[in-house]
C-alpha cells in the first residue's frame, strides 16, 4: 500500500515537473514569436530593439542587453545599451573587448566568469567592476557579412547555459537581417 502511493506521489511530481517545463517552453517560443513579428512589421531599429529589450526577458533573464555593431574600419564596435530611455552608444576598440573573440570566429561565446576567462580585456575589467560576471554574446550576421554581436550579461556567476544560446541564436539572426535592412533605408 505504502509503495503504491509513493508512486503515486513520484509519478504526480514527475507530472507537476513536466506540465512546468512544457509551460516554460511556451512561454519562451510565445517571446520568440512576438520579437519575430516586431522584427518583421518595422524597419525602425528604436522600436526593434524596445520590444527585443521587453520581450528577451521572457525567454532568458538579463541585468544588461547590449548590441556591439562595427565600425565601417572594422577596429571598433559602438556597443548600445538597450531598454534604457537615453541610449547613448560608447565606442570601443575591437581588441580592448571579449566581443573581438565573436568577431574573429563568427561564433557565439559563453563567458561563465568574465573575472577568469576575459580578464585580458579592459572592457570585461570595467564590467565586473559593474557587478556584471558572466554573459553570452552571440555574432549579428546577415548576407555573409558580420555586424556585430548581441550581448546579455548577469550579474551571477554562471547564469548562462548552452540551452540559453539555443534560443538566442535565432533571435540573432532575426536581429542582424533587421539591422541589414534597416541600413539600406
């Protein structure tokens, strides 16, 4: 008897797990869509990137959102802060930031702790001075040409995952075909 209801009881927690994941999951694939449809009804970049700031938190939380896009020289990326009223972009040197790693291999980058793993950049310096230690930085590329990167950074240790990079990638792609066409109009 006793048995029975522990399994019982196993298989209604096993249940409980499962209906939470399964609800996450939509929750993120319902964010994606609302950012793929932002991205597609406008050509304005300011509303582009007010909805990404609002909506990528139901899909991966954030203490900071940024997009680095190069410089026409390519040795500088001007990095923009998103969900901030005033968005006032800071220029940088390329080789001063962890963002040149993304650059050069066009692949996106997991920091789990910027103190240890970027610490030879003077940008990562400043931003664990900020309280912010780890971050995920995935390439904005479109028609074969890099445009910069899509930047989410925690202030915990260790916050991101390989599982976060699945949902960001496509999210930066969308991201890039936006910024492409935006700079034809």
């Amino acid at each position: 008897m006793l048995a029975s209801i522990g399994v019982a009881v196993g298989m209604a927690i096993v249940n409980a797990r499962l209906f939470e994941e399964h609800k996450d999951r939509s929750e993120k694939r319902a964010a994606m869509n609302s950012i793929a449809a932002a991205i597609a009804s406008t050509l304005n970049i300011e509303d582009i990137y007010t909805i990404l700031a609002r909506e990528l938190r139901h899909i991966i939380y954030y203490d900071r959102l940024t997009v680095g896009l190069l410089t026409p020289e390519g040795d500088a990326i001007s990095i923009l802060q998103l969900g901030q009223a005033e968005q006032m972009p800071m220029r940088q040197r390329l080789e001063d930031t962890a963002l040149s790693e993304v650059i050069k291999t066009g692949e996106p980058r997991i920091y789990r702790d910027l103190a240890l793993e970027a610490s030879d950049y003077p940008l990562s310096k400043r931003l664990v001075e900020m309280g912010l230690h780890s971050c995920l930085l995935a390439p904005l590329s479109a028609k074969g040409k890099l445009l910069g990167t899509l930047n989410i950074l925690s202030r915990e240790v260790g916050h991101y995952s390989q599982a976060d990079l699945e949902y960001i990638r496509p999210i930066a792609d969308q991201l890039a075909v936006a910024l492409s066409q935006a700079r034809l109009f």
